[in-house]
C-alpha cells in the first residue's frame, strides 16, 4: 500500500501521519475509484472465506513474495474453516512456486486433487 498509493493519489505519504487509519482511508478511496473507473466491483477474500466453509482451498505461498506477504496468507488461512492446506515455497517469489520447485508443486497439486475430488463422476443428472 505504501508503495503504490503515491502512483494513485496526490499525496506525500512521507509527510503523512503513519496510522492504520490514513491507509485504510487510501485503500477505500482508491478502490472506490477503480471500480468506478473500471466499473467493476473487487470481492472481500475475507467475506468469501467465509461462505466456502465446505469448499476445499490450497493456499500457495512464496516465501520471498513481496506483493503479498506470507504473513497475510497465514491470516487467510486461518479465517477459512473446513479442507484447507497451506504450502510455503520458501525460496519462491510471487507466482513462482511452479517454477521454483516444479516438482513439490506438482505433488502438492495432484495429491490436493486426488484427497478432494471424487475418484467417480456424479452418476445421476451428469454429463454422459
């Protein structure tokens, strides 16, 4: 947030006063402004964790992320009741797990797969 809030509003955040509160006023306005501008609506994570409680997540984390903290995932993870797991790729940065560790991420995915999705599709009302 610190790091982009100067692309998007006209304010010296050096000089700003450094509360929680100044961010999450930025934060609100510049999304406020995006989904105007783009005319979209962004979802709560949080609120959407909330309604897959029986819905399975994998959450994949890079130990050296620096757009999203590991800290962050950990907080995610923890609001989620129900199947979950959690896998840190430490030496991996955003969106590089499958790249830094190919092999752990494969078997992470498949055998997610395999413990959470039925070995037989649905009989009645399926596709044929």
């Amino acid at each position: 947030m610190k790091r982009w809030v100067q692309v998007f509003a006209r304010v010296d955040v050096a000089r700003a006063t450094r509360t929680m509160a100044v961010y999450r006023f930025f934060r609100v306005l510049l999304l406020f402004y995006v989904e105007l501008k783009c005319r979209c609506r962004f979802p709560s994570t949080r609120r959407a964790l909330g309604r897959l409680e029986a819905v399975p997540i994998l959450f994949i984390q890079g130990g050296r992320d620096a757009y999203v903290r590991p800290e962050w995932t950990q907080v995610l993870y923890d609001l989620k009741a129900g199947p979950k797991e959690l896998w840190i790729c430490a030496d991996a940065k955003h969106n590089q797990a499958v790249a830094t560790d190919p092999k752990t991420y494969a078997h992470k995915i498949t055998g997610f797969f395999d413990r959470h999705l039925p070995a037989e599709p649905p009989a009645a009302g399926g596709l044929p």
